[in-house]
C-alpha cells in the first residue's frame, strides 16, 4: 500500500472504510500519491475472515503501511498492540491525521506509527516478536517484498494465531514466494484483478 509504484493506475478512492471492529464504518483518508494501492474493501474482508474477526492477544505489524487501512482494521479488532511503518513522509502524516480521527473512541490496544523504512526495522528486531504480520509493498520493487518476507519468516510465531499476510502482482506466482520460506506455506489464497494474496503459515508438526 506504500507510494512507489509507476505506471498508470485506476483512480484512487478519497476515503476507504474500516470493515469491522471498534472503528467499524470509520472513514480513512487517502493520499492522492502516485503507486498509492489501497488494500480494496473485497480483499481486506477476505483476509479478516481468514484471520478471523476478534486479534484479542496478537502483535502486528503493518509494513509499508501507506493509508494503514490494514494496520487500523486490527487495531479495530482489539490486536494487542499495532506498529505501522511508512517512510514517505507525506503517507506518513497522513496515518497520523486518520490515526488522529480515529482516536476519537479509542481502540483497546497500543498503536504506534513510525516514520522509519520498513527493511530497516524488520532486521533490528528479536526472532518471534510478532504473531501477525502485513506486507504489502511497491508491486515493482520485487526485491523489496522478498526481503521483507525473509525477515518476516523469522520474526513471526504464528502459534497463537495471525501469519504472514502478503499483497503481490499477479505476474508472480505463490509457488515462488514459498520457495523464499521453506518453513512456510501459503495457507489462504486469493486473486483479486492484476493483485495477488497469501496469508503464510508455519509448517508445523
């Protein structure tokens, strides 16, 4: 969802809705920014009925959190504790001014927004610090999300519930992404137009 895809586009929606949780039916603002990709409503309810609708307990991290409509629908749904990263400066205050409105009737878990580049904060953390984990970066910038995920394999337990949720283009298949993390697997499956979706899993015994 992070500004940094060229190319031509659809056009943005202005606002987009939290789907459900204590900020169910809030509005977020969206920055008008060129490769600005919202998570669509479709995709985020998919993916919340995957994860299921109540985060009670789980630590998450949004990366390249952009409009942060992931990170805030699991601070809706009572995650533990929320950190959406976002280096472009503009996104950032943008998440800070929603986040803002938010506020208004707050959420029972911690959110923290920082304006720190996501690579960078996924390698200075401790192996199994989070349980849920979304990662949804510029579509062209394919080293980016192949990083991302390495570290993010080693940072995730998945045994209280959550994963590793990940957006990719659809000329990418998910036979690759698993080949970057052998000790997972994509466990939920979805295509949505020109965008891809697995939530990984731990193989476990």
């Amino acid at each position: 969802m992070q500004p940094g895809k060229s190319g031509k586009q659809a056009e943005l929606p202005q606002k987009i809705r939290i789907i459900g949780g204590v900020w169910r039916s809030r509005l977020l603002s969206v920055l008008d920014a060129p490769g600005l990709r919202p998570s669509t409503d479709r995709v985020r309810e998919t993916l919340f009925n995957w994860l299921g609708q109540d985060l009670v307990g789980l630590r998450c991290l949004d990366l390249f959190a952009g409009t942060g409509a992931l990170g805030f629908e699991a601070a809706s749904r009572q995650a533990h504790s929320v950190t959406l990263l976002e280096k472009d400066k503009k996104a950032y205050t943008k998440l800070l001014a929603n986040f803002a409105l938010l506020q208004s009737f707050p959420a029972p878990g911690v959110v923290q927004i920082l304006h720190r580049d996501s690579l960078e904060f996924l390698k200075q953390q401790a192996d199994r610090s989070s349980n849920l984990i979304f990662i949804d970066p510029p579509f062209q910038e394919e080293g980016l999300l192949n990083q991302a995920l390495v570290e993010a394999a080693r940072l995730c337990d998945d045994r209280v519930g959550g994963g590793i949720y990940v957006e990719f283009p659809a000329s990418r298949s998910r036979e690759q992404l698993e080949a970057l993390v052998p000790d997972w697997c994509c466990d939920k499956y979805l295509e949505a137009g020109q965008v891809k979706a697995c939530l990984f899993r731990s193989r476990r015994d």
